[in-house]
C-alpha cells in the first residue's frame, strides 16, 4: 500500500467526504487502499466534528454518522455513484501505478414532476 499524506485537520471538508467515499469502496469492493486505516479512521472522526462544514458534498447522502463513528464505510457497499468508482480508480493509478476493473451502473432515471 502506498501512504499518501492527508493533513486531515488542514484538509478541506468536502474533500473528506470524497477521500471518505473513494477510500471505503477501494476497501470494500476492490481490498486495496491508498490511505492507512489511521488516516481513515482520523477523516471518520473530522468528519464527525464538522458535520456542517460537509453537508453540501454531491454525494453527503451516502454519509452515515453512525458508520463514522464506527470507522467503516461497509454500509455503502453496491451504492457507490459512478462518479466514485472513477475518482477511485484515478486515484488508485495516480497513486500506486495498479489499475481496477470498475463496473459502472447505469444511471436512475429521475422522476419529473
């Protein structure tokens, strides 16, 4: 694993949210990382601090303060947004050199009124 320094006290909120989202499907549905279980477990507990601060993030839904406070992002397994499988995989190339196979899902259609 490559360790890729994150100041997560300096670190912007919404760019949490994302490293939060990417890092747990890396996790989850591929069993790489780029960042430590530490550094995740400290962006769990920014997170927590600063709710306010991330609540605009495209994808804040997807964010479960339970699943903070227990340092996981299990919960979000098969509703990762194409948007972060991609990011994922960008990062993980970017950062280590390996590449993933990513299954994109086909986008809901969204109810007109």
């Amino acid at each position: 694993m490559v360790e890729e320094d994150i100041a997560v006290k300096d670190a912007k909120p919404l760019t949490l949210v994302s490293v939060y989202l990417m890092s747990s499907y890396l996790y989850y549905e591929h069993d790489t990382a780029v960042i430590s279980d530490e550094a995740f477990d400290a962006i769990c507990k920014r997170l927590i601090e600063i709710p306010l601060l991330w609540e605009t993030h495209a994808h804040a839904h997807l964010v479960d303060v339970e699943a903070l406070k227990a340092g996981t992002g299990y919960h979000l397994t098969k509703d990762y947004p194409n948007r972060v499988k991609f990011a994922a995989k960008r990062w993980l190339k970017s950062a280590t050199g390996r590449d993933i196979d990513v299954t994109f899902t086909k986008p809901r259609k969204r109810k007109t009124q």
